[in-house]
C-alpha cells in the first residue's frame, strides 16, 4: 500500500494532479496564519522586559531560522530519494527547494543583523552560530550553481543532490552552535526539555507565524516541482494535456 | 497609535525587518506562478509551431 503509493508519486503526472489539488489547501492557510502570526507579534504581544519592542524582530527571524534548517534537512532527504532510486520527482524537490531555502536563510541573517545592532551594538560577529548560519546559505547558493552549471539535467540534479547531502552536516553544528561554543548568539528559548523560558502571548505568534512559513514552503515547493518536471518533460502526452487543458 | 508606528524607539529595526520579510514572502510567492505562465507560453508556440 506504502509501496504503491511511492510509486505512484514518483510519476511525473500523478505528482502534477496530486500538486494542483493541494496548493489551495496549502496557500490559504498559510497566507492567514503567516499574516496573523505577523499581525499579533506587532499588536497583541507585549514588550519584553529586556529589549523592549526590537523583540518583536523574532516574529520573523525565528521561523525563517527554523525553517533554513527544516528545509535544508528535507533537501538533503530528497537528495538521498534521487540519488538511491533516482526518483525524477526527488530531483524535482532538490532543486525547488534550494531557492527557496536560500531567501530563508538571507531572510534570518538580515532580521539577525538588523535586531543585533541596537542589541548587540554590532550588525556582525563572527561568532559560531552566525558563522554556520552563513555557511548554509552558502550552501544553498552552491546547490543551485551546480545544478545551473550542468547542462544534462539530471546529471546536474545528481551533482545537486550530493551537495546538498555533504553539506547536511552543518545543520546540527548550526543546532548545537549555542552550546557547543560560548556564542554572542543567546541559547535556545522555545525549544528547551522543560518549559519554554518565553511566556504564551509572546510565544503563540512566534508559533503561528512559523507554521505559517512551513505551510507557505509546502505550498511554493509544490509550484516550483511543478514547473521543473513540466520544463523536463515538454513533448510527453501529459504535458501537452496539460497544455491544452490548464 | 503613533506610539505603536515608534516601536519604543525601535521603529526603523522593526519596519525594516518587517519589510524585508514581506519583499521575500512576495517574491516566493510570485515567481514560481511567474515561470510556471511563462513555460506554459512557450511549451504552446512550439505545439502551434509543429
């Protein structure tokens, strides 16, 4: 049952009809929730005791921080899926995902620069968890160079693919970073074994808004594999079905 | 109001930050349905073409 629907959508044309079903379940909630996790984090959250309104720059920079990982991590997933069974729709989600964890991670370093001036009295340091952080967008901006420099598509999602695998070793050292080295970068907040050290009005926005961004990456990832195996597979008859048919 | 647009004096750090984030989210957004017409296009002049 499992098997089979593995099979089914690693084909190019089940994948399109199951990706055009879902995008409307996917964008509209992840519109909403991005928009009010957004809004609450501006209005409704008080300001903290420490930093007063500049908190307020974690509604944007946390969830995007979170999901350079998350979607770093899924890519790497997918590069296995490619490399292993050389599934065309893994390759597919390899190269949808590079961009759009690229501008994820750009997003947490200028939100992090951006808070860390009036915080930190600095727009950068070269500490550890910055460091790592700028490491993966490097690595996202290298994935989509090596996947542009080939001209054989699937050659070039296979040199993509084992990238994005080598270079998965950088998100727990960017997960760690706080603990492993003594960091200008504060420690985790949310993500601790006992209670989160943040209180709840300041922490569901924080939560919205970051489902929000997951939601938002399903939904784009979608329409970017979409266009990717349509480019791939011009002159197939579900292309042209597609076509005559949108 | 026109306390909530001061951010507690953090105005400039939190409606750039805002900012920026809303050009990215836009950007994701709008592209992919930007390539996806614009293949569509093309894919149909070479069918019109053959």
């Amino acid at each position: 049952m499992l098997m089979r629907w593995f099979h089914q959508l690693g084909s190019p044309p089940y994948f399109q009809m199951l990706a055009r079903r879902l995008s409307p379940w996917l964008a509209v909630p992840a519109v909403l929730l991005t928009a009010w996790g957004f809004y609450a984090g501006l209005v409704h959250a008080p300001p903290d005791y420490q930093q007063g309104d500049a908190f307020r720059i974690i509604y944007v920079h946390v969830p995007a921080a979170w999901l350079s990982l998350f979607v770093y991590t899924a890519m790497a997933v997918a590069a296995v899926i490619a490399l292993v069974w050389r599934m065309k729709v893994a390759e597919a989600f390899v190269i949808a995902a590079a961009p759009i964890g690229a501008s994820f991670t750009f997003l947490a370093l200028v939100t992090g620069s951006i808070w860390g001036k009036p915080m930190w009295g600095t727009w950068w340091v070269w500490d550890a968890r910055l460091t790592s952080e700028l490491i993966l967008l490097f690595l996202y901006l290298g994935v989509m160079a090596l996947e542009n420099a080939i001209e054989e598509p699937r050659s070039a999602a296979r040199a993509a693919s084992l990238l994005a695998i080598v270079g998965v070793v950088n998100v727990p050292i960017i997960h760690y970073s706080v603990e492993w080295w003594n960091t200008l970068h504060q420690g985790p907040t949310v993500t601790r074994f006992d209670a989160p050290a943040i209180e709840w009005s300041m922490l569901l926005p924080l939560l919205v808004s970051a489902l929000g961004f997951t939601l938002l990456f399903a939904w784009l990832v979608l329409v970017r594999m979409r266009v990717i195996l349509l480019r791939r597979e011009a002159g197939s008859r579900w292309v042209r079905e597609w076509l005559q048919n949108p | 109001m026109s306390d909530w647009w001061s951010m507690g004096g953090y105005a400039a750090y939190v409606w750039s930050s805002f900012g920026v984030a809303a050009v990215v989210l836009v950007w994701n957004m709008v592209w992919p349905y930007v390539q996806l017409r614009q293949l569509r296009r093309r894919l149909r002049q070479e069918e019109e073409q053959v």
